[in-house]
C-alpha cells in the first residue's frame, strides 16, 4: 500500500501545472467518440470542454511597447483589441497599474476610476466593479457591467443619490433593504471620490 501511494504521490508532483493551454491528443476524443457510440448509437457525441477552448497565443520573448485591452460590457465591448500604454484599475487590493508585459493575473474591480493612458492622452472611465484578466502576452481583458466616462457624470445628480441612499440606509426596516441601500451608498461614495480626485 505504501509504495503505491508514494508512487501516486510521485506521478502527481511531476505534472506540470500552468495557465497555458496544451491541445488534447486527437486519439483521446476519437476514443471517446467511439466509446459514446457504443452506449448511445442514437446520438451524437457531445462537445468536451476543450473542444471549446481556443490555444493560447504565444509568449512574446520580448516585452512588447503596448498592451492590448478589450473592455467587455454585457450589451457591448466597448474597447477591442485597442493599443495603450498603460491602465490603472481599481483591484479590490488598490490601485493596480498594468503595463505590457505584466505577470499574468485575475483581480476583482470594485467601484472606481479606469484609466487608460494612450501617450499624453489619459481617457478615465467610472466602473461599479467587475474584473480584470492579465494575461501573460501583454493582453488585458476588463469585464464590468456598467462604465460611464468620467466626464459624463453630473456631481449634482451624484450628491442627489447619495443623500437618497443614505435616508433609505436609516429608515431600511429588514435586511435586504439595509444591503440594497449600502450598495447605493457605496457607489456614490465611489462616484463622488472619483468626481473630487
């Protein structure tokens, strides 16, 4: 028993673990294929996961001078495969800047300031939270679900909301009137520091 389990332990200390995608022998799906056939002659095959999954492009072995950023709202991408030079997201860690060539990583976005910098020109968009994926080719993707350009935002409109916000966070009689409440008053707090900052 022992050395089974020594051996087993071995095997799966020497797999190699990493983000990058390596293609599934085609002889396995032809043997799943096959296998499926012979239970469920009737129909077809399903699709396995990584059927779906698309390669990684390569590693460039040299630091690119731009980074690629997709910006992904539910009903639109925003930003497509645009070249800048850098952009500052609101991790829920702080303030992250990513240029190209940044360590391949996945934060959580909480209400705050995008900024993306294209030379001399710094475009900043309000975000109520979302997430955002580095990849190690210099590629970053932001998915949120609302983000409105800073310069769209009217102050007066944003103290409004928060004094609303904040009369329905004392007079919330349960729970989830009190959640729905801090939530709107979070945002405005977040859209507020962003308007004075």
């Amino acid at each position: 028993m022992l050395p089974r389990a020594s051996q087993l332990a071995g095997a799966a200390a020497s797999r190699w673990f990493s983000t990058i995608y390596a293609a599934a022998p085609a002889e396995a799906e032809e043997m799943f294929n096959e296998a499926w056939m012979k239970v469920v002659p009737n129909f077809d095959p399903p699709k396995t996961p990584l059927s779906f999954i698309q390669p990684s492009p390569p590693i460039p072995t040299s630091i690119p001078s731009k980074l690629t950023l997709n910006f992904h709202l539910p009903y639109s991408s925003h930003l497509s495969n645009k070249q800048v030079d850098m952009v500052i997201v609101p991790a829920i860690t702080g303030q992250m800047g990513v240029l190209p060539g940044h360590t391949a990583t996945m934060t959580e976005l909480k209400p705050g300031i995008i900024s993306l910098q294209e030379g001399n020109e710094i475009t900043k968009y309000f975000v109520c939270g979302g997430f955002a994926f580095i990849h190690p080719n210099s590629v970053a993707d932001i998915i949120t679900v609302e983000a409105v350009p800073l310069d769209n935002i009217d102050p007066n409109m944003v103290q409004k909301g928060l004094a609303e916000f904040s009369q329905k966070l004392n007079s919330a009689a349960t729970d989830y009137e009190k959640i729905e409440a801090q939530i709107g008053v979070d945002v405005h707090n977040a859209l507020q520091s962003a308007l004075m900052g």
